[in-house]
C-alpha cells in the first residue's frame, strides 16, 4: 500500500489472509497505515480504515474481508504522508531531552480570584476574538525555549492546503512581532 500498487497491495493481502493470518490483524495494520503512511494528506483513510474493520468486526468472514479489501485500494491510492508521524516522534524525543518548563501565565486557567491576583491568563489573547480568529503574535511555547519547528506538511493531498494555511500563518506571526504588542484586557 505505501508504494501505491492497488493490485499489489490486495495480492499481499489475500495472501496474508490464504496464509492463515487473522484478518482483525489486517485490519489493526489498515488503521496503523491510515495513521502512520497517509495521515493529514487524506483524513478521509483513517475513518476508512476504521470503518472496514467494523465491518469486519460486524460481519465476520467471509463477508467482511471486502470491507478491509475495499480499504487496502482505498490506502494503496490515497497520497501518502509521514509528516504527523516524524513530527510526534521528534517532538516525544525534544520532551525526553529537554524535561518539564513552566506554563507561560498568560496560558494558565485561572478559575479563583487567587489565580487572577497572580496574573494567571493576564493578557490572554482569545482566538475567536481577533480577526481572522487567529491572534496574530500570540506565543504559545514556554518563556524560555526558542520555539522548534516539527510539523512539515508534504506537498500531497490535503497537506499540501495545510502547508499553505500554515505558510500564512507563520507570517502573520512574523508580522505581528515586528508590531507593538496588543493589549485585550
């Protein structure tokens, strides 16, 4: 499936399945590669890969096995991307490494009049209320880190608009910065 071969892909899989495997193992495999190989350049694969395995799971065999057949095309010709997968491991990996920093105070909740009079959510700079709902400048990383990048989308399917919105949004930050600070409170 993640060389994109349809044909190969149910070839492997019916003859996993004439080789005695146990198709609910092809089906956790369908989901593990919806998730891991084709991730946010089709969504859609995930929900796929889920769905098949319901019916499996509803229907049994032989009935079920053209759910996750249908969902092994599905995957085989879906774009492929990594891109969440690399990220998660290399942002587990920075956490390993780097250990516990303090919630910035503008990020902290501050549910008691104890926590407002220590500033908790001072300054706090609501989403929904800038234009665009997003705010601009707005720092979100711990006061002491040099803000890492690990999401990089792949110019393949839906990754390729996510790559975009995230372009632009870089730069509104970019710009933001370069700007007096806003006050909302």
């Amino acid at each position: 499936m993640r060389g994109s071969d349809p044909d190969a892909s149910l070839y492997w899989f019916v003859r996993m399945l004439d080789g005695g495997v146990d198709p609910r193992y092809a089906a956790r495999r369908l989901v593990r590669m919806a998730s891991e190989d084709i991730g946010l350049a089709d969504p859609r694969a995930l929900r796929m890969a889920l769905d098949a395995a319901e019916t499996y799971e509803r229907l049994g065999s032989p009935e079920g096995e053209l759910a996750l057949a249908q969902a092994v095309v599905f995957l085989a010709m879906a774009p492929k991307s990594n891109a969440v997968y690399t990220a998660y491991k290399a942002v587990k990996s920075f956490v390993a490494q780097d250990g516990t920093r303090a919630v910035p105070l503008h990020l902290r909740n501050a549910p008691t009049k104890l926590m407002k009079d220590l500033d908790y959510g001072r300054d706090y700079r609501y989403a929904h209320d800038e234009e665009g709902g997003f705010a601009a400048g707005e720092r979100y990383w711990p006061d002491d880190i040099k803000p890492p990048r690990f999401y990089e989308p792949v110019p393949r399917g839906l990754e390729l608009r996510i790559g975009e919105r995230l372009e632009e949004l870089r730069r509104l930050n970019s710009e933001a910065q370069t700007q007096p600070a806003k006050k909302t409170r």
